[in-house]
C-alpha cells in the first residue's frame, strides 16, 4: 500500500463520523470570471488597480441583482499581477485606499465571497529556483489584493505544477516551498488536483505536511483518479482538509461533448472535444447526484467552471428546481 493510500484511508477512518454529523445546508452557487449575460463592457486589460476595481464594483451589481455572492476574480484584474510586482501592488492599494473601502462595504452588506485562481503552468514543483520564486510573487501580489478586500473565506487556488522527471521530488520541492511563503500569504493558497499528475492523495500528502487545504474539482477527479476514489468519499477527504473557521469550496464543471467543426474545402472536418473541456452549462443531473452525493458533509460552496459562466449558473437553479424540487432549498436562490 503506497503512503497515499495510507493517507486516504486514514483520513476516511479519523473523519468519516465527524463529517456526517452535520447537515449540508445553504449551498452557496460561484460564477468563474465569465460574465455573459452582463452587457456592459468586458473586464479592463492589464491597466492600474483602480481600473479592475472600479469594474468590479460594477460587476457586483449585476451579480447581486441575481443573488450571486461568489465570484472568482480575473487573475489579470491589475498589470502589477502579471508581473508580479510586489512594490508596484503596494503603491496602487494605497492608491485605491478609498474605493477599496466602497468595495468592502459591498462585501460585507452582503457576506460576498472572493477568490482567485493562479495561472495552471506555474507550480511550486518546478526544479528551477527562478521559476519557484515567480510562483512565490505571484501567490503573494494576488494574497496582498485578496486580503486588501477582505472578503470572507478568500482563496487563491493554485496547481502543484509539472512532475519534472520524479513525482515524489517534485511533492518534496513543493511542499518545502509552499512553507517558505510568508505565513500570511500561506493561508490564502489552496491546492487543486490536476488532469495527469497530481491526484487528490498528493494534495492530501502536501496538506499534512503543510496544511495547505485542498480543494476538489470533481472533473479533474473523474479524469484523473487512479485509487477510484467515489465522489462522496473524495468530497468528504477534501473538505476534512480546510479548517474549521473556513467554509470549504469544491469545483463542478461538465465534459464537453460537442465537436468542433472546422471548414475544410467545401465540407467540415470534426474535432472531438479534448478531454477535460469544460461545456458551456453544467449537466443538472450530474449536479443533482453530487447534492445527492454530499449529504451528511459539512457545508461548502460550489464554484461552477461553465463556459456560459452567469447564464449557466442560472440555468442549473431553474434545472434544480425543477428536476429535484427537494434539493431546491438547499441553494442559495431559493
């Protein structure tokens, strides 16, 4: 038995019954940055922080007027975060102080939920140093905005990274480098399982030495999932990884099933989807059998990663309601 199998069944035995005591009550809904069925303009590119903050402060009145209180934030919503500039950041939250403010009354009025995720291809696993210590700005610039807002439960969800030859080399760099981050960025990082390399038993390995809770993404789960772990007990094993002050999220997205189509002459030529596509709406009755699947688990919310984005969100609360009119009231909506 490998040391991650011991690790999950350790967790599934020390925690089984504590995570059935509690009922799942209000299940909050996220949208990921996509906002489609806002007319407005689309998010401002890479220009001061004042510009992305302004734009968010519009974009919480849309999302409010739908009763959508988890958001994730764009990971380019200032030019300071691409290039990691820590002294850069500093000068425009001082800047910003004052519209800051607005936006945490925003917040708080209305209990929202802010997160934000690291781009895919940059990990804590890397051999190179100049890379980790990009990682390491980059978790700590994006720390900084999250923790100038405020919002409740912030996280900034990030990837192991790539294996680089030796899997258990790159979990040792990985781990040793996330408890190199300054503490009070540390509590923001939240680690996602991957497609390929790194499973929920290595983020569960990464979370005992370092406390790093784990965030599941049921998709990357289903593609990648060797010990075949069920969805309930991976559920249950993830959200056992946060601490008790913090409401635990997970992912939920859908395979996309539709071809490509591209012109080819006078025909088309069909591309099938890549596996771990996102579809543009979520499937309600895989939704409906993951509510199904957490009974008894303690609350969390859910970050829907749909290419519809708010449309799709909506959608799937007309799709509940009306195929598992029971579930209805454990969403935020209803």
């Amino acid at each position: 038995m490998s040391p991650c199998h011991v690790l999950v069944l350790t967790y599934t035995l020390s925690y089984g019954i504590l995570l059935r005591v509690e009922g799942v009550g209000m299940l909050r809904l996220g949208v990921a940055v996509r906002l489609i069925g806002r007319s407005a303009p689309d998010r401002p590119q890479s220009g001061h922080l004042s510009v992305g903050l302004l734009w968010l402060r519009e974009v919480f009145g849309y999302l409010i007027a739908r009763n959508i209180t988890f958001y994730r934030l764009p990971d380019d919503l200032a030019g300071c975060l691409a290039t990691e500039d820590s002294d850069q950041i500093e000068r425009e939250l001082i800047d910003c102080q004052s519209l800051i403010e607005a936006i945490r009354t925003i917040i708080v009025a209305h209990t929202y939920r802010l997160t934000m995720h690291l781009a895919p291809g940059l990990g804590p696993s890397a051999v190179a140093d100049e890379v980790s210590e990009r990682w390491a700005r980059a978790v700590c610039v994006r720390a900084r905005v999250l923790e100038a807002l405020g919002s409740p439960g912030s996280a900034l969800i990030g990837h192991v990274g790539g294996v680089y030859g030796n899997r258990d080399a790159a979990l040792e760099r990985a781990a040793r480098r996330i408890d190199q981050l300054p503490i009070w960025a540390r509590k923001y990082l939240v680690l996602e399982p991957d497609e390929d390399a790194y499973g929920l038993p290595d983020l569960i390995w990464i979370h005992e030495r370092c406390g790093t809770p784990v965030v599941l993404d049921l998709l990357h789960h289903q593609i990648h999932n060797p010990q075949r772990i069920s969805c309930s007990e991976a559920m249950a094993l993830a959200l056992a990884t946060w601490p008790a002050h913090m409401r635990p999220k997970i992912h939920m997205s859908t395979q996309r099933t539709e071809a490509h189509l591209i012109p080819e002459g006078r025909s088309m030529r069909v591309i099938p989807p890549r596996i771990g596509q996102h579809a543009d709406f979520i499937n309600p009755f895989e939704f409906v059998e993951l509510l199904r699947a957490a009974a008894g688990l303690r609350p969390f919310d859910i970050m829907l990663e749909a290419k519809a984005g708010d449309l799709a969100l909506v959608r799937l609360r007309e799709d509940v309601q009306r195929f598992a009119p029971d579930l209805a009231a454990l969403l935020d909506a209803f």
